[in-house]
C-alpha cells in the first residue's frame, strides 16, 4: 500500500475525483465528487453533500472505491475505503467547511456543510500512466526549512513592528521567490481587516479593509486556520471568490492589492497567545505555487511573525518627554504654506484631506488628535504612552492596536505624498510635518 502522505498533492481537488459503490444485488453506481480530503496516513474524508445513492449504498455495506487524481502530474490512484463514521464538528468538519465556504462563497448556502464522512484506507494503488503530464519529482527537494531558518533570523534582528513587516514580505520574495504579499490586521472598530503591508503590487493599497469571514482573507481570520487553494481556474466559482476577496463588488474607499489573474493563494492567521494580530496573505500567478510544503514552511514564519509583532508591539518605549510648544497662537507655530483643508466624520472616523479621502476608524481619530494638537500648541512630536493614557481619544481596545495603527497611517500618508506627513523620530516617537495650517471641520452625524 502505498503511504498516503505521499498524495498530498492528490487531495487539493484540482481534476475531480471518482467514487463506486454497489448496492445489495452488486449494480454499481459511480459519481464525481469534487474533493477527497486528507485527514491522516490511513484515513480520508468527503463531504456529504448530494450523493443520495452513493449515501444509500455506503449505509448498507460501508464500502466504496475512490479514484484520486494529482493536478499537477495527473498521476491517479485508486483508493479502498471502509467507512467509520460522520463527523458535524472537529477539526476536520471545520477545515472541509471552510474550504467548501470559499468556493462556493457565491452559491447563497446552497452548497452549505452538513457533514463529513471519515473512511478508512484499506489499500492505495497507482494506477499507471501512458503519457504523464510531468517528469517524476526528484526524491530531494529543495530545503524549505533552511530558507525559513534564514528568514526567521532576519526577522528577530528586527526592533520595531514596520521594519519586522518589511523584513517579513522582502524576504519571502528573496528567498521563497513569493513576490506577491501582503499583511492584514485586526481594524478594532469594524471587525475587519485592515492592509498594513504589501510587496509585488502596482498598489500597496494600505488601509485596504477585508469584510471578517468573506472570501479566503476573511475566512482565514474568522476561524484562525490556515487556507489554501492550489489552482484557481477550476471555474466562475472560485473567480467570484477573487472577485470579491478584492472587493470588486463592494464600493470601498481603497481597493485591496490583487493579481489580474491569481491562480494559486493561501491566508495564515497570525495568531499569539490566543489572540488574532493579523493575517499573512500571498497569491501567485502561476498554479502549484503553495503545496502542503510550502504551508508547512509558511506557517512557522506567520507564528514568528505572529509572536514578535505582539512582542514589538507591546515592548517598552523610550522615557523622554514630547517636545513641541505648549502655548501661543497658531499663526505663530504654522510654516509658510497654503490651506490645508480636513474634515472628519465623527460616525465612522473618516478623514478627508482637500476634499480627497485619506483613511478612516483609529488611524483617523488619530491624526485628528495630532491636527488638534498642533493647532492648539503647536505640538508636533508625540509619544506612543502619551496616546495609550489620553482619555480624550475614548477608545478602550486602542492599547492593543496602536503600533500597527500608527504604521498604517504613517504610510497612508507616505502613499498620499499629500500636504501631512507622519515620520517616525525614534522608537515610540512620531513627529507631524505639514505643509500648510490645517483648518479642521468636524461633522458630527
């Protein structure tokens, strides 16, 4: 019997699979089924979805024979199954559902989870090919982990959340030769997604929000497990999955970075000590390009970098005082420049500078806070801890998101190359740098 381990890349349900059962006088049935599941060496799953004489026959004698196909080398293997048991909740019913939640995110629940059916291999055979689509892969791989070894070290060199960001995405594209990524975080007000970081795109997109639970982004955060899709090009289904991943079809401020034309993605949850922080997203033009492998790889740097952004982030700051005036009229504190036109909606915390939207939620209350400031005193550097205790800002989770807020908005702004700038002094310092006096319009609605 051959391990099952070694058809991982059967089990992505890329080419669909076969399965034959027989009823009591032996007339066999076959049907296709979009995916077998792999649970563990000796055991697989399907979804129970329509099969009614599929469902009948394995009811009456427990046994079925299921013809498996590896997308990538079009290798086939036929399975022997024994079934064991139906499984509503568990690990395995949550990973099948999450995975059919995505691809078929545009069915309206038609094609909703109502159990998985655990089988027991009993053999597992090749089934030999005339004309395979690829040359058998080398018995040596190349060494993922060495690459992830040299990753994580740069990571742990890093001393700030955004330069841990930075080192996260330049290295997957260096070493992992992943050129297209980007890291999301928890938005504290919506129940979103938030883009922070991006490399490979035409746009960074930050600020780019995911809606918790819609498309593979979304899905990844909402349950906190790892999802993966090898091929994209199965159909419109999985299209309308990008499609609205991207949010193509909701009227969003900032669009989220994405390919024309993905053809393979995966989203890991960036979770410490229990708690969501983000999500590391990457997608490829090419299919095949994240295998169980590559998940593997991929998930130890997202738990690095899940444990040093929580880490960085809540690390001690620097104990000097901001500096800045503390009184006098503005006029005195503004430099040469032109009117610079802010207004703010108290509903949502959306900002918008010259008529043009800038960013909204926390990074938004934010920035108000600094232009209110600076009109008042002339203020312009600001400490992190003097953020953490201002009770003006009436935000109670804000201790938990402010680093990765004030990254985020500091780059919206860099992105903007607009009349306000945030630059980052030192550690646990930002200094506001205008072009003009800010006159701010507050519109409470």
């Amino acid at each position: 019997m051959i391990p099952l381990d070694r058809l991982r890349d059967s089990f992505e349900g890329v080419i669909p699979s076969v399965i034959a059962t027989t009823d009591d006088d032996g007339m066999p049935n076959i049907s296709y089924l979009s995916h077998v599941h792999y649970v563990d060496e000796t055991h697989v799953a399907l979804s129970n979805q329509f099969f009614s004489k599929t469902a009948i026959n394995v009811a009456r004698n427990g046994l079925a024979t299921v013809m498996v196909v590896d997308g990538y080398s079009g290798q086939q293997h036929v399975l022997d199954l024994v079934f064991t048991r139906s499984e509503t909740e568990g690990e395995t019913f949550e990973r099948v559902a999450i995975h059919l939640a995505i691809l078929e995110s545009r069915m309206s629940g038609i094609m909703k989870l109502r159990a998985v059916d655990i089988y027991r291999v009993e053999d597992c055979q090749a089934v030999p090919a005339a004309h395979p689509l690829v040359e058998p892969e080398p018995l040596s791989l190349p060494d993922l982990m060495g690459k992830v070894a040299r990753l994580t070290a740069r990571m742990s060199d890093c001393s700030d959340p955004e330069t841990l960001l930075d080192a996260t995405l330049e290295g997957l594209g260096e070493l992992f030769g992943y050129h297209h990524s980007m890291v999301l975080v928890p938005d504290g007000e919506r129940g979103g997604l938030t883009t922070i970081a991006s490399r490979g795109y035409d746009q960074f997109g930050f600020g780019a929000e995911v809606p918790l639970g819609r498309g593979i982004i979304g899905a990844a955060a909402e349950q906190q497990r790892n999802v993966r899709i090898t091929d994209l090009s199965r159909g419109l289904r999985y299209i309308q999955a990008v499609r609205a991943m991207a949010g193509v079809d909701d009227a969003t401020p900032i669009p989220l970075p994405a390919l024309d034309k993905p053809l393979s993605q995966i989203a890991l949850p960036l979770a410490a000590r229990g708690t969501l922080v983000g999500v590391l997203f990457l997608e490829s033009a090419e299919r095949f390009t994240f295998r169980h492998r590559d998940e593997e790889a991929l998930t130890v740097v997202a738990a690095h970098l899940a444990t040093a952004l929580s880490f960085l982030s809540d690390g001690p700051e620097r104990p000097e005082t901001s500096r800045g005036a503390e009184g006098g009229s503005p006029v005195e504190h503004v430099p040469a420049g032109r009117r610079i036109a802010v207004r703010f909606y108290q509903r949502d915390g959306s900002l918008f500078v010259d008529d043009e939207y800038l960013i909204r939620g926390v990074p938004g209350r934010l920035l108000l806070h600094f232009l209110e400031d600076y009109r008042r005193s002339g203020k312009q550097d600001f400490l992190n801890r003097e953020l953490r205790r201002d009770r003006r800002l009436q935000l109670p989770d804000f201790k938990d998101n402010l680093e990765t807020r004030l990254i985020l908005l500091r780059r919206r702004l860099e992105e903007k190359a607009g009349p306000i700038m945030l630059e980052r002094a030192e550690r646990g310092r930002l200094r506001l740098s205008l072009a003009g006096l800010p006159e701010i319009e507050v519109i409470e609605d």
